[in-house]
C-alpha cells in the first residue's frame, strides 16, 4: 500500500505525472503475482480514472479486460475493475458543472470495449455474482455501455444465449439498488429495439413492473416508479405486438388501481412525473397512429375496466396542476376518438356545478376563456374534435344547438359557446379556436352543412336577422387579425366541400369575390402568404363546387375573373406557398394541434388534409379554361337532353300507370268470367240431376199418380173384406175347438178311441188355425205394404212438383249468366285494343328515347376526348331499361291471356 501511495503521494518535486502513474499501476498489474498487489494496483486505478479518464482509459483498459478474465474468483478486484471501466464509459461533471471529458473521448473508449464481443459477455457473466459489488458495477457498467453505443451492444445482447433473460432476472432481486439499477438498464436496452421488447414482454416483464409499482406505493411512489413506467412506454410505443399481448392478457385494468389518489393529498414534483408517464403509457394504448382494431379494442377495454370513469373524474376535480389536467383532456380525447360507446358515455358525464353541466360545455367554457393556458385550451379543442370523429349523431346534436330551441335562458349550451367565441372582438385565439371546433362539427356531415345554414344571427335592434355564413364573410371582411381570418377561411373552406347550396349563399355576397381575389394578389409576410393561399383554396372550392345557382358568378366566370384580376401563375403560386410552410407540415402530421406560440396556431389537421386533396384538383381545373367551356357547354346541352328524357320518362310512368290500372281491370274481369263460368257449369250438373231424376220417376211410376191411388186403394179394400172373412172363420174354428175341448173332457173317460179321434180332429183343426194365422199375417203385412206404397207415392208427386220449380229457376239463372258472360267478354275486348294502342305509343316512344340516347353518348364521348369526367347516371339507365322492358314483357303477357 505505502508502494502505492509512493507513485501517488509525495513532494511536489518528485510528484508524477497522472500518465506516469497510470502507467506505473498498469505495470504493476500487469506484473504482480501476488492477488493483493493486483487488487491495490486496480483500487488505485479506480481513484485516478475520474481525474485521469483519459490516460486510465488509454493505458489500463487491455489490463482491466485481463483482470475480469484472469480474476474472476475474486469478487473484490472483480468489483474495482467493473467500477473503472464504469468511470471511463460514464460523462461526469466537476463541481463547476464542466464536463470532466468530451463524449468523443468516452465514445471511443467504449468503442474499444464492445469492439471484441468477449468483453460484453465477461461483463455479463458478472450479473451473475452473488457479490454485491460486483453485481452492482457490472449492472452500472451495462447501463453506461448501452447509453453510449445502444444499437451494437443490443444487437450483442440479443445473440447472446439467455442474456436477456439475465437482466430480467435482476428485477426480483432483494437488494432494491441493483433491481434500481436494473429498471435503467432495461430502459436502454429496450430503446427503440422491437425485438428485445419482445423478448423482454414475454418473459413476464409487465407483471414484474406492475409488481414493483405496487410495492413502491404506485402513483405516490418515488423515482422507481418513474423508471418502471419508463420501461412501460419503451415496451408499448409503437409495438404492435406488445400491445395486442399487453391487451389480450388483461393487463390493462392494472392501470386503474393508478388513479385511485386521494383529493386532498399534495401534488409532488415526482408525482406529476408519475401522473405523466402514466397518461403517455394509456395514450401508446389508443394512440391514433395505431391499427384501428387495436386502438377500438383498447378503448372499449379501457371503458370496461372503468379507467375513463376514472379519468373523466380526474378531469372534473378541483386542485389538480394544469400540466396534469391538460395530459389527462388529451387522453381522455384519444380514449373516445372513434369510438362511439365511449363518446356516448363522455357526453352522459356531468361536472358537480349546481346546478350541473355537461362535462363538454365545462371545457369549452374553458377553451373561449382568454385567461386559461394556451396548452390547456389546446387540448380541450383536440377533446371537442375526438368527441366528433365519426360521430354524425353527435355533430347533429352540436349543430341542433346553435338553433332555436326550448333552452332555458339560463342555460348555456355548446352552440352559444361556440358562436360566443366564433365573434369574440378581443381575443383572436378565441375566435380560431372556436372556427376550428364548428367546422369539425361540420366534417363529412352534409345534413349538418345544410342544417347550419338556418342559422339566423340576431344583430342591432330594429334590423333584421343575419345568416350566420353571411356574418362569417362579414368579419372576414372587416377584422385585422391574421389568426381569425385564416380560422375563418379554414371553417368556410370546410363548410363549402361537396356542398354546392352553401356555395350558393356565399356567393349571393356580391363582394365576397373581390375580397378574394384581392387577398391573392397581395404581397405580405411569411404568415400572410398562408392566409393568401387559403383564400386562394377557397376560391378554388367555389369553382368546384359551384352549380350554377348564382348567374352572376359561375365556374366559367369565376375562372375568367382570376385571369384578369390576379393571373393563373400567381393564384397557383398561393396555393403552393401553403404545403412549404413549416405550419403545414406540422399540422399533417398528427391531429392534435399545437403550436411552439399562440400566434403561429393557423392551421389544423383537417383542414391540412382537405388542402391536399383539393390542391392539385382546383390547379388543373383554372389552368384549363377553354376545356371548362367546353364542358360547360357539353354539360348544357346534356341537361337540356336531360330535361328531354325526363320529360319522355314521365310520359312513360303516367303510361305506365294506366296500363297497370287496366291490367287490374283485365284480370279483375278475367277473375268475374272464371267465377260465373264453374257457376254456370254447377248450375248445368244441378240442372241435368233434376232432370235425370225425373226421368227415372217416370219411368218407375209407369201411370199417373190418380190411377194408381185408385187401384191401391181398391186392393186395399179387398184385402180388409179377406181380412174380415179370415176373421170370422177365425172366430168359428177357436168356438169349434172350444166346444170339442168340452166335449172331450166329458167322454175321455167312456171312450178312449173317440177320445183319440177326436185328438186328431183337434190337432188337425189347430194346424188349420195355424196356416190361418200365418196367412193373416202375410196379409196384414201385405196391407202395410201397399199402405206404404201409397204414401211414398203421394211424398213422390210432391217431390216432383218441387223439382220442376227448381229447374224453372236454375234455367233462369243459366240465361242471367250468359248475359254477365257476355257483357265481360265485350269489356275484354276493348280492354285489349286500348293495350295494343297504348303498345304502339310505347314503340314511338322507345324509338325517340333510342335517338336520344345516341345523342347523349356522341355528347359524352366528345367530353371525354377534351380530357372532362363524365359521370354516368347508372341509375337513371337502369331504371329506364329495367322498365321498358318490364312493361314490354308486361304487354306480350296481355296480348297472350287475350289471344
């Protein structure tokens, strides 16, 4: 040690240079066998490469390499070398603020460092040392490697087998100044380098950052926090595929838990740069320069797990620092852009006011307020406009507000606002802003241009009302500021786009014109150029869009007035000296406006966008002036033959009509002889029946119904006399019989034989009783019989006598029939010639139609050789044959049925 301190210390006579020593120490280090030697010689090395950086870093550097490969049982020597190779590659300043050595100087020695890939891996290899010096130095070496040389040590680092994974393994490190240490590592690592974000995204590093903001106390935690949502930006920003892995693992309801803060806790310095990161992390997230997908499923995710409540809350809370309140309006403003659930629920969100206001009216009281910050006025106009992006309901509800309406007059709403700042004579920044936020109500909305064009502006007492366009001119015409002019100009130019009836009212301003034309051909300042290409843009518009209406200023006589009055170079000229402009370009770039001064503040993104899609249409149509007559005369012709064919189209729908009502007819008649003709053939079934049965009576019956009544009522007496004769002879047999019984009883007992006979003689008399009785029987049922006969006989005659009446009837019904037959036949008939007519018409007309269109396509074509577009009215064509043709076929099915 004293041999040491020989080289360092001494008198000031025998004092060595600082390369001297450097060098005696490399000797030594080089030299020395014995560890402890080595280990002071790096220690002094160590000391002197601050003050020495560039003699340490030009003489030790090959023996510190040697040291980490030669020493690395020894964790202490390990230690020095690592913390002087981290002097050398760091950037100090001394206590003056100087820097103690150039970056050129660093850059070099770590140039010489990483050039041999060994030395990164030894230094890696270090990571790995349970020693906490030596871990500690290799992590701060890493870090100060990366800062200077980031894209070769990265490309290193990413060949490496596991490197990656080992820095990833320090962030569950105990010692929280190695896993601090670590978190900056990371950050290097993982700047601007897709494929190690990856890398480091999978091997759970959003679940070991969000782990360690909880445990640093989150929004109130101190620096580590800063650097884990750091390393979160570096891993989401422009990372596709970290975000989508970042949303699909349900990782973005960790970021509520952030904004759970206490209202009345104080807003530290660290934790307005916490509050900060967070809000970029959430804009990455929805940001609009990422997929549309994404951003849509971030949002919807973002509202579901309750963050824009949260926000939104953040945004009507007293107490909160400007910077942070104007970060949270523009990422509220991306959390809704496009994303109509999430518009709906902004503009259900209520400040507490009493009483309380749309969150909406809040903040555009604040963007018409000349005392609030220009940045906070920015991103409240940058809300407005998400809040319309693809939001046609809500620019119908923006625009309904500027009409009269059942407002309480305490009421403010958004349109009074607007028109409020629209008019406002003091503040010029006002007046752009609110320009701006009407014609975003107004973007890709046709209905809402028409809609703003009721709008009547109440003016002194005694005069009349003033359209609000006609007012907007007015000012124009009348302000000094550049800024609400160009704002003005901006809001007329988008209001005008595709809508030829607004162009109509802004022309019927016979001085509007002039002033234009007028602004081009002035010379002025940088900013005044813009404001002549603007005017120049929206002279261009009515020009495009212009239908004639206004006979004073068509499309051919605006075009003529620029060539007299300012020249079709110079009018060119002002529109190109817009896309040079600095304001320009930076307003393409991205949506939200912003501007390094109030003043500079002239141009918006829309209307950027809008310029470049018009600029090069309105150049080619005013260079053309001659092609413009001659379109315009093609193009009027046209509408004449137009008129022509309407004319002829409307003949044939009134045709039409009448043939479709006499088809109904037709088939209506057609419908009444089908009816009456199955009636008729019924009636002729029914007819022949009666007719068949009553021949078949009379062939049965034979004689009349009178003789046959007689004859059976004369059998009918002869049978009851047979009947009465049988009786008595009846009577006689059983009196016979009755008396032979007596007699019997008496001489049964004297005479057997006798008795026998006279047994015989009874069953002979019985049997005779017996074929009586059978036989009057037979007769009597005969009797029932020919009783029945004569009924039914009598029921027949009847019947017959009704049946004759029905016939009767049923040929009178047959004679009626053939009458109405008749008569729908005759109607037929005519129906069919006023058809066949009405066909010969339709022939004339197809055949003057056909001439017409021959015309119309020579006129067509002409306008296509002198380089017009010509657009086909496809409808109107198919409509037209669709018909004829349909009616043609319509015709030949008539003529069918009738033939």
């Amino acid at each position: 040690m004293n041999y040491i301190k020989s080289f360092v210390k001494g008198t000031e006579d025998a004092m060595p240079s600082g390369a001297e020593t450097v060098g005696r120490l490399c000797d030594r280090v080089s030299s020395s066998t014995l560890l402890d030697d080595r280990r002071d010689a790096v220690r002094a090395l160590k000391s002197l490469s601050k003050k020495y950086r560039v003699e340490v870093g030009s003489q030790a550097l090959p023996h510190l390499i040697e040291v980490l490969r030669s020493d690395s049982n020894d964790d202490e020597i390990i230690a020095y070398a690592l913390e002087t190779l981290f002097n050398l590659s760091t950037i100090d300043v001394d206590d003056e603020g100087d820097m103690v050595a150039q970056p050129e100087t660093i850059l070099t020695f770590i140039e010489s460092f990483i050039a041999v890939t060994e030395n990164v891996i030894l230094a890696l290899n270090m990571i790995e040392k349970d020693s906490f010096a030596a871990r500690w130095a290799a992590v701060r070496l890493l870090t100060s490697l990366l800062r200077g040389k980031p894209n070769e040590l990265q490309q290193i680092i990413l060949i490496m087998p596991m490197g990656i994974s080992r820095v990833m393994d320090l962030l569950a490190e105990s010692r929280e100044v190695i896993r601090n240490d670590a978190l900056l590592a990371l950050i290097e690592l993982t700047r601007g380098n897709s494929n190690i974000q990856k890398i480091v995204a999978f091997e759970n590093g959003f679940e070991s950052i969000f782990n360690i903001i909880r445990e640093e106390g989150s929004s109130d935690g101190g620096v580590v926090v800063e650097d884990c949502l750091l390393l979160l930006l570096h891993l989401l920003k422009s990372n596709t595929s970290n975000q989508q892995f970042f949303k699909e693992g349900s990782l973005i309801q960790h970021l509520t838990p952030f904004f759970d803060i206490d209202p009345e806790s104080p807003w530290s310095a660290q934790k307005n740069a916490n509050f900060h990161l967070m809000l970029k992390v959430i804009r990455t997230l929805v940001s609009p320069s990422n997929p549309s997908n994404m951003t849509s499923s971030c949002q919807l995710a973002m509202q579901h797990c309750l963050l824009l409540r949260k926000l939104s809350d953040l945004l009507m809370a007293t107490g909160i620092p400007t910077d942070i309140l104007t970060e949270t309006i523009n990422t509220v403003s991306e959390l809704i852009r496009g994303c109509n659930e999430n518009q709906q629920y902004f503009a259900s969100v209520m400040a507490p006011w009493d009483p309380p206001r749309p969150a909406l009216v809040v903040l555009l009281m604040s963007m018409v307020n000349a005392q609030q910050p220009f940045q906070l006025r920015c991103a409240v106009l940058y809300c407005f406009q998400c809040f319309l992006h693809k939001n046609a309901m809500g620019q119908s509800q923006i625009i309904s507000t500027l009409l009269p309406s059942s407002l309480e007059p305490q009421d403010v709403s958004v349109g009074q606002l607007l028109c409020g700042g629209l008019f406002s004579v003091s503040d010029s920044l006002t007046n752009w802003l609110a320009a701006t936020a009407l014609s975003h109500a107004l973007r890709s909305n046709n209905d809402a241009k028409h809609q703003l064009l009721r709008v009547q502006l109440a003016t002194a007492p005694g005069n009349p009302p003033i359209t609000l366009i006609r007012q907007i001119t007015n000012i124009v015409h009348q302000t000094t500021f550049l800024q609400t002019r160009v704002g003005l100009l901006c809001l007329l130019c988008g209001w005008l786009t595709n809508c030829p009836v607004a162009v109509s009212h802004f022309l019927d301003n016979s001085t509007t014109v002039s002033f234009l034309l007028s602004q081009v051909a002035e010379n002025g300042t940088d900013l005044e150029f813009v404001m002549h290409g603007v005017c120049a843009l929206l002279l261009g518009i009515c020009i495009i869009d212009n239908d004639g209406s206004v006979s004073q200023y068509t499309k051919e006589s605006l075009i003529e007035l620029i060539v007299a009055r300012v020249g079709i170079e110079r009018f060119c000229d002002a529109l190109n000296c817009v896309p040079q402009h600095d304001i320009y370009t930076k307003a393409l770039q991205k949506p939200q406006p912003s501007a390094d001064e109030p003043d500079h503040l002239l141009l918006n993104h829309t209307f950027a966008k809008l310029f470049k899609t018009q600029e090069d249409v309105i150049i080619k149509t005013v260079s053309n002036l001659e092609d413009v007559k001659k379109e315009e005369e093609v193009k009027a012709a046209m509408k004449a033959h137009d008129s022509i064919v309407n004319e002829y189209k409307t003949l044939i729908r009134e045709q039409d009509s009448k043939l479709e009502a006499f088809k109904g007819k037709c088939n209506k008649l057609e419908a009444d002889l089908t009816s009456s003709a199955s009636l008729l053939s019924e009636r002729d079934a029914q007819v022949q029946q009666l007719k068949d049965q009553y021949n078949l009576l009379k062939l049965t019956q034979g004689t009349s119904g009178d003789e046959t009544t007689a004859v059976m009522t004369k059998r009918i007496d002869d049978l009851n006399q047979q009947i009465i004769a049988k009786d008595n002879e009846l009577k006689s047999c059983q009196q016979t019989i009755s008396e032979l019984k007596a007699q019997g009883d008496v001489k049964l007992s004297e005479n057997p034989s006798a008795d026998e006979k006279s047994q015989k003689d009874i069953i002979s008399m019985q049997q005779e009783l017996n074929r009586l009785s059978i036989t009057l029987k037979e007769k009597e049922e005969e009797l029932a019989k020919m009783t029945n006969a004569s009924t039914s006989a009598v029921v027949q005659q009847e019947e017959n006598a009704s049946l004759k009446q029905k016939l009767a009837e049923a040929e009178n019904q047959i004679e009626e029939l053939q009458k109405t037959a008749s008569e729908h036949v005759a109607k037929y008939i005519e129906s069919n010639s006023v058809c066949e007519t009405i066909k010969k018409e339709q022939d004339d007309l197809l055949i003057l139609l056909s001439d017409q269109e021959e015309k119309l396509s020579t006129y067509k074509k002409k306008l296509r050789g002198l380089g017009a577009e010509v657009s086909s009215d496809e409808g109107e064509d198919e409509y037209e044959g669709g018909d004829l043709n349909e009616e043609e076929s319509e015709t030949n099915n008539v003529n069918g049925e009738g033939a």
